[in-house]
C-alpha cells in the first residue's frame, strides 16, 4: 500500500536560496534586494480551494536568505484592493530602524492599496525567524514567510550538520479572516473555533489523512500525485547524516507539539538564540516561536518515517499535520510501517512545562543583569465591555489610535493616545483561580514609557478566564529586544518567587509562554529606541485587546521616514509646512 504519492518530485531540499533578490556588497555584508506585490489569490493549502493572501504568486511568501550583517530591502506593493497591510519582521530587533518593524499603529501607517513602502533594515544576527502580516488579523489569512539569517562570512555555527530543512507551521481555516474578525467584534461573541488543518510549509491535507489506514476514523487515505499545492513536502535525506530543521510557528491559535518517528531531536536554538544543546523525543512550539533541532538520521534506511505536528492546550478537533522524512535510496511513495507519533494529551502542562524548563542559555551567552530598575506585572484577564467579550492586561484592553505611535511621541502630539499610563500591576486581592468578581473592563492607549537603558522586569500573570476552571495558554512576543526568561511558576506571583530565578543561564528569546494559572518572568534592558508592541501572539486574542505598547528613546530615534507617519495626525501635520 502506497501513500499515493506518485511521482513525487524533490519539494524539500537543503540550502535552498529564493530568486528574486539583487546583492549590493560592501565590506563583506551584503544588501538584498527584494520586489514584492501582496495580493489574494485562490489556493489549495489544504485541497480545498480558498482565498489566501499572498506574495508575489506565491503561498507562503518567498524565503528571505541572509547573512548576519547584511541589510534586506523589501519593496512592497499593497494590491488588496479595499484594505491597508504592513509586514513585520519577526525576531529582528530593527536597531535604528524602529519604523521598519512592520506594525500598523505603533510603527508605521498601513500601507494603502497600490501604494509601495520600503522596508529597509539591518539583520543583525544569526538565526531563525519569519515574518508575517501585523494588521487585523492578517497572518491568518496567510500573510507569512520565513526569514533566515545564516552567520557572517567567516563565522561559524556552534554545532555541525550536513543539510537543512525549513518548516514554517501554521493553523488553517476555511472562514474567511473576514468573517473571523466581525465575529470576534459582536455581541454576543462568535468565536473563530479550532482550525480546520494544520500546515507545514503551507501545505495540509483536510478530509483525507496520508496516514488514514492506520486510523479508526473515517478519513479516507490521501490519493495525492504530488505535485498539488496541498501535497506535503517531503524531506529527502542520506542515511547517517545529521540535519539541522529549522522550525518556526506562524500559527494564529494552534500550540503544537511536533515528533519524527524512532528518532531523537537535539535542539540547540531558540529565537535565534543558542541554546545548551539537549536531547528530546518531541517538543512543543507555541505561536510565535522559532527552533533549531539537529536530527542524525540513523534508523534503517529501508524504511521512511512520520513526522507529526499535534495540538497542545487546547482540546483538539484538527488532525496532526503529517509529513515523511524519506530515507534515500528508499522510495517516497513507500509507507512507513507503524503509525504516526502520538501528540501528548493536549492538557498535559506537567510535559509542557518539562520541555521549557530544559531550555538554558549556550555557555558563554550575555547574562542578564543581578538587579532591575522597575517592574511590570501584568495580569492576563478575559474581561468584557457593554456586552462584547475583551481580553485585557491589568483591566485595560488594548485599542490603537490612528497615528502610530512612534510618530505621536517623537512629535509630542499628545492628543495623539491616552497621555495617562496603563497599570504597572493589579490588586493584590485578585484570585487569579477564579473568574473575575465583576468581569468589566477599559479599553486604553496609554503607553509604558520606559528608561532608555535600564532594566525591566515583566511579570507576565495567568488567570482564569470569565468561565470558571478555564486558563488558557498564552505566548508573548516582545518587539524591539529579546529578553531573558528567568524562569515559570504556578499560581500567583509573590516576591519569594524571586528565590527562584535563574539567573546563571536563562534563555534569551523574544516569545514566551506563560502556563494556565501560571506565571512567567522576563528580563530585558530597554536600550533599542522605538515603540515597541508586545502582545500576546495569538491572533483573535492580540484583536480582542491582549497586548501593550511600549516606548523608550523615542527622543533619540533619526528621522522617520514620512511615508511611515502619512496618516492620521502626523499626517496632518505633514500636509501642514507651518507645523513642521
């Protein structure tokens, strides 16, 4: 019995670079060049035909390949016709180029249909990332790519391996984003639900499973030719090498748990960070996350084998995305001999948490600093307004002005956003075990406006949503900086949680999860100038409000470019000569 892969060409090989670039070299670092249109267009991600959004034809957008110290320059061309879109750069800390960042409202202005923006930034070091839409809730659309940053000329990676593959993980829905968003924005709420099909590499199968006969489901077997835009891309490996996979998570919900069958994974980067090198049989990868896993391929090369990416902390009701690692000389099409891996069980926190707390800083990376100048501990609450259902932080839920943000303050426009500033903590009388006692809550603007140069402390704080015995999992992603995780605990925060920092080796990373009635510590020193989000990664959360801006340096920062500030009153104020 055959996969019913007939045919199947080579879609994953190593050392891939895309076309479409032009190189300017100088002084070893190089500037490359990129032309992009992003519009809809029809695709199979999944076999059933939808409207994605892509770039330039293509679903997920074109790999961007570069070296640490190399400068990337996009030019994009907005042809969505009736909406505005920006993309941001996911784990690059844009250094002197805060408008660059790619996040409408905090940044930049939307960039209007058949209007062209020049994003133009430095990579500045080796690593993993991807980028991906940051207006409404475009990266579930599809709005998504990945970016890799091999290190410089002359330098070298800290771990060997023969060959590469890339996997960028998603979660797919057959609603339109559209509809999703008006949802999310009624009253009563209508949830987006779990998605149809997972992907990798934007390709996912709905209604037929590649592994069907090894179910008790009705799922037929896949009769796939391979060279269909939803046909999996295999991995095509020699026996006894060692590969390095490169896996990010773009997903808009999904967290997930990803195996290959009979073979070990040694992870040795986190958010283009490295990492103490250990060894796991699986590992979890929450939204908004990026990895590297360096997999020696020594099992019999007479067989291919599963890769399963699985559902976590959410009960699932979408299959795994299934893929083969297939062992040359052995034949593609060839089925393995036992059933894929099992996910965990989606609420087994204790194996979650087990993964996280393997993670520590390579030997050698910077430490964070003994002390902190200031403190935000900000609590995560499900809250509602006039009837419509927000997530919220300290009881503010998170609405953005017109003007971006790094406009309004580098130009003093106080009318701009709320001048007054969020709360830096909560009452001290909240049960975070229980539903709130009254679940209203604020929307907000207001800004955390941090010293340039010192320490912050973030005390991310999990609570029980508006249902009683219901704590979600929730991934936050710093902009701007990455920071160090100085370590999880359950329940509420208190000061003798501080006994338990790490502070010999914590990880540095710019996305971190906190666990349901958990809480999570970062540390991070404020030295990059800019407004900077930081927000939870799941898309309809960040919509429904779960998020915060902040700003430090903003003085500082070169001129912004215009384009980034035509619109609302920086706008104005540019159509105005008298007022600049």
């Amino acid at each position: 019995m055959g996969l019913g892969l007939r045919h199947v060409a080579v879609v994953a090989t190593c050392w891939i670079l895309m076309l479409c670039s032009v190189f300017e070299t100088s002084y070893g670092s190089k500037t490359r060049h990129y032309k992009w249109e992003v519009e809809y267009m029809f695709w199979s991600p999944d076999c059933k035909e939808s409207i994605v959004m892509g770039i330039n034809g293509q679903f997920p957008g074109p790999t961007i390949r570069a070296r640490a110290g190399d400068t990337i320059s996009v030019e994009l061309t907005n042809k969505l016709y009736t909406e505005g879109v920006v993309i941001h750069w996911h784990g690059i800390r844009q250094l002197g180029t805060p408008w660059a960042d790619g996040t409408a409202s905090i940044s930049q202005c939307p960039i209007n249909p058949g209007e062209t923006y020049l994003y133009r930034f430095k990579v500045d070091k080796a690593g993993t990332f991807f980028y991906h839409g940051h207006l409404g809730m475009q990266r579930s659309a599809g709005l998504y790519g990945s970016l890799i940053v091999d290190v410089a000329d002359g330098e070298k990676e800290p771990f060997h391996y023969d060959g590469e593959f890339n996997f960028l993980l998603s979660d797919w829905w057959h609603r339109s984003v559209h509809e999703q968003e008006v949802g999310l924005s009624s009253r009563p709420l209508r949830w987006i639900g779990e998605p149809q099909t997972l992907l990798i590499n934007g390709r996912g199968q709905f209604n037929c499973s590649l592994a069907a006969h090894f179910s008790n489901g009705s799922a037929e077997q896949c009769k796939l030719r391979g060279n269909e835009q939803c046909a999996p891309q295999i991995l095509h490996v020699q026996p006894n090498k060692t590969y390095r996979l490169r896996i990010a998570s773009t997903t808009a919900l999904a967290s997930l748990n990803l195996a290959v069958k009979n073979h070990k994974m040694v992870v040795v980067e986190a958010d283009g960070n490295y990492v103490q090198p250990f060894e796991v049989d699986d590992m979890d990868i929450y939204s908004g996350e990026s990895y590297s896993v360096l997999l020696t391929t020594n099992q019999d090369p007479s067989h291919n084998y599963w890769i399963s990416a699985g559902v976590r902390g959410r009960k699932p009701e979408t299959p795994p995305a299934l893929t083969l690692l297939n062992y040359h000389p052995t034949s593609a099409s060839k089925i393995p001999l036992s059933p894929p891996p099992i996910t965990p069980r989606w609420d087994d926190y204790d194996h979650s948490k087990s993964f996280s707390n393997k993670i520590f800083a390579l030997m050698g990376s910077p430490k964070p600093p003994t002390n902190f100048h200031r403190r935000l501990t900000l609590l995560n609450t499900q809250n509602t307004i006039n009837g419509f259902t927000k997530w919220a932080i300290n009881n503010v839920s998170l609405t953005l002005p017109p003007t971006p943000y790094l406009g309004s303050i580098k130009h003093g426009l106080k009318d701009a956003f709320d001048q007054n500033g969020p709360p830096e903590n909560f009452s001290n009388e909240y049960d975070v075990m229980k539903p709130p006692v009254n679940a209203n809550t604020t929307l907000g603007s207001g800004v955390y406006m941090l010293g340039l140069n010192t320490t912050v402390d973030v005390i991310l704080q999990n609570a029980n949503a508006i249902k009683p015995n219901v704590s979600e999992i929730h991934p936050w992603h710093l902009h701007g900086h990455d920071f160090w995780v100085l370590g999880y605990g359950e329940g509420k925060f208190t000061k003798e949680d501080e006994k338990k920092f790490n502070l010999k080796n914590p990880p540095l990373k710019n996305t971190a999860v906190i666990f349901p009635y958990g809480w999570t510590a970062l540390r991070f020193v404020a030295d990059n100038p800019g407004a900077w989000a930081f927000h939870c990664h799941i898309e309809p959360h960040l919509h429904m409000g779960m998020g915060v801006v902040l700003a430090l340096g903003v003085e500082t920062v070169g001129k912004i470019p215009n384009q980034a500030l035509a619109c609302g009153l920086t706008g104005k104020r540019f159509m105005n000569p008298k007022q600049n």
